[in-house]
C-alpha cells in the first residue's frame, strides 16, 4: 500500500488530532518489548503515574487504556450511568456521548444547541429540574465547532441536582485547556493520546472518583473491557487487567517527561496563545475584507482548536486542498460544517511561530497569492 507522501518537517500539521508527535517520542516505541507481567512494566507504570496525575489535576490514579477516545466514552457511560442519562449535545461528539448511552442500552435525553453554541448553567439547572438522571454527559472541547464548554459550572449545577454525575469527554481539552478533576468535582474525565498531549492515536486515558467506582461495583452490564473495577484493582498493583499497548506506553513516558519540563500551567498557557494569535489573525483578516469568522462567541472558544466560517467562494475542503499544496495540513469543518468552515488545531507540542508560519500561508491562499 501506498502511504500518500507528507512533509516531515515540524511544525505543519495543524489537524486537530492526530497532531504532530516529536521525533524523540516517535523513536522511544523502538524499544524493545517488555513482558506486561513484570517489574519492569510495574516500574513503567509507576513512573508515568505522578506526572499523569498532574495532567489532569487529581490525586487519582489516571488510567491508561489500549482505545481510542470513544472507548473511554463508552467506559464512562458503562460505569456510572446506572439507567437514565442526559446528553448535552452541541456538535458531533457531544451527540456521540448521546449515542453512546442509548447503544449501552440506557434511557437518554438530550440537551441540545445550535453547532457553534456552549451550554448554559441555567439551561442545565433547567433540565435537571425537570425530570431526573443519574448522569449527565458533557463535551468540554467539542472539536467539531471549536466550542468550549464551562465545564466547572456545568459540574456544580449537575452535584446541586443531587446523586447526579458528570461525565467529561475532555478529549481535546485535556493537556492544552485547564482541567481541575478534582477541584471541580468531576466524576469521570476521560481524553485520548492524539490531540493536545501529542502522542500517536492509540491510548485512551481517564480518571473516576471513588463514587463512580461504587457505582460501577452494582452494575452488572457494565462489560468486561472497560470494567473500571478490573482497572482500578490493576492500577493499584501498577498493571493493567490487559496486555497494554507496550510502544504507546514508552512514548507515553517520553512525553510526559517533555510536558513536565513544560510544566502544565505553561502548556495550558501556550494554548491559549496560539488561539488568542489565531482569532487576532481572523480579525485582521476580516479588516482586509476577508470574511472569516470564528464560530464560537467569544468567552466559549476552545484553547485547542478553532472552527473558522469561509466567505463565499470557499469550502473546508478546498481550502484545506490548497494548504496542502502548501505543504501545510489543515481540517476541512466537521459533519455539517464541513464546507462552510475549517479548522485549525493549533495544539499539542505546536509554538507560536509555527502558527504564525501556518497563517501567512493560509493568507497568502485565500488571497491567491
Ligand atoms: N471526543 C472528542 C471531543 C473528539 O475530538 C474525538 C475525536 O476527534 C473523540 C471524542 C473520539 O475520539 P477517538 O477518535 O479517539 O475515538
């Protein structure tokens, strides 16, 4: 099979997951393999723990699964919804989450605004009141609009409603937007290896508080692969219940020791520059008479990722066409935004004159330069 030829040079690849994964943590999956029953993976393990845990700002253990993000889903909704779920939905993977809890077979309702729009406290206090769940499932950075979600309110209306739980899909979030598990009280956080901490696709992670795991302990369908019982039994003895993705886990290793030298105040800081430098780009875009807009409001706006809106003569997929033969990748919209916007995601190990190079080339384009 013939694997289309791409640019090895860094800082180019702006899709918003995979994202770019630097050659150092490329080579540490040259290692050679180790048995998943020993001391070794024991040690692996242990030392991946602390810096995890700071990722995702908990004194839990932070599990780490051979899945992808939907995996992780799927686990969060199989543990802690016990019959009734509702979905938040404003875009594609919010409405994933939805899905996913009506195919593990659960009652769910869903909460749902315009693609482009964040979900309002109030408007889950709303909901909440009106009828009862057990579980609310929420996006934090939906990263088909860009749209970031306030998560920490949203969890605080949730606990006031009762024996209710949040539940985090925080897959393009965590590790380039803040996220305080503990302080704010949510009860999963779940992410994936190939957004914003830079890694290839392939591991799922995500960290469940105490209540859920007594939860999860009475139900009885809550499957077998993504059992958080069998998972926290394992993290406990530093294992797996499962033979992990061994490479994965050593490329692992290898970028939480660069995120550590980052710190991950930093990483989150740096984040919110390469967006601020991107909507600034967008407005001085518009002031030349080109129409971009991004789509989420102001104050909503994802640190890792941003939808833009095309003016007329434009689609997602031209212009990410046209980067490419700048050498540059881009995301054409997502679903039903896919001609009318493109994405940028400007996380990762990413800098601000990478982006800066991505957007003089993204100007000259729609400029027909
Ligand atoms: N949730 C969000 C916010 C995502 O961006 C993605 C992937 O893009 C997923 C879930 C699904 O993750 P995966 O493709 O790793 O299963």
């Amino acid at each position: 099979m013939q694997i289309a030829q791409q640019s090895t040079e860094l800082g180019r690849f702006f899709v918003p997951g995979p994202t770019e994964v630097r050659p150092h943590v490329l080579e540490a999956m040259t290692r050679p393999m180790i048995g998943h029953r020993t001391p070794e993976m024991q040690e692996l393990i242990a030392e991946i723990q602390p810096p995890l845990r700071d990722m995702f700002q908990t004194k839990r253990p932070v599990y780490v699964v051979a899945a992808s993000g939907t995996g992780m889903m799927e686990a969060a909704v199989r543990n802690a919804a016990r019959r009734r779920v509702l979905s938040l939905v404003n875009g594609a993977f919010s409405e994933r989450f939805f899905r996913i809890a009506l195919a593990t077979g659960l009652d769910a309702d869903k909460v749902e605004v315009e693609w482009g729009a964040a979900h309002s406290p109030e408007q889950l206090e709303d909901a909440l009141r009106r009828d009862s769940y057990d579980a609310v499932t929420v996006v934090h950075s939906e990263t088909s609009t860009g749209v970031l979600n306030p998560i920490r309110e949203l969890a605080e209306v949730t606990h006031a409603a009762g024996d209710v739980m949040i539940l985090v899909d925080s897959v393009s979030g965590i590790a380039g937007a803040p996220v305080h598990t503990d302080d704010w009280s949510l009860d999963v956080v779940v992410t994936g290896s190939q957004k914003a901490i830079a890694l290839p696709p392939g591991l799922g992670l995500g960290v469940a508080q105490p209540n859920v795991l007594e939860r999860a302990k009475l139900k009885r369908d809550r499957g077998t692969y993504f059992d958080f019982i069998e998972f926290e039994k394992n993290i406990q003895k530093n294992q797996t219940p499962n033979t992990p993705a061994v490479s994965l886990m050593y490329a692992l290793a290898a970028q939480l020791a660069t995120i550590r030298d980052e710190t991950i105040e930093r990483r989150w800081q740096r984040h919110a520059e390469m967006a601020e430098r991107t909507y600034a780009w967008v407005d001085e875009m518009k002031a030349r008479g080109i129409g971009l807009e991004v789509l989420a409001p102001e104050g909503r706006r994802s640190p890792t990722v941003t939808a833009i809106r095309l003016p007329e003569g434009w689609t997602g997929p031209r212009l990410a066409a046209a980067a490419a033969e700048r050498g540059f990748r881009i995301a054409p919209g997502y679903g039903k935004l896919r001609d009318a916007t493109f994405r940028i995601g400007h996380m990762g190990d990413h800098t601000l004159e990478e982006l800066d190079a991505l957007l003089e080339a993204l100007d000259d384009t729609l400029q027909g330069a």
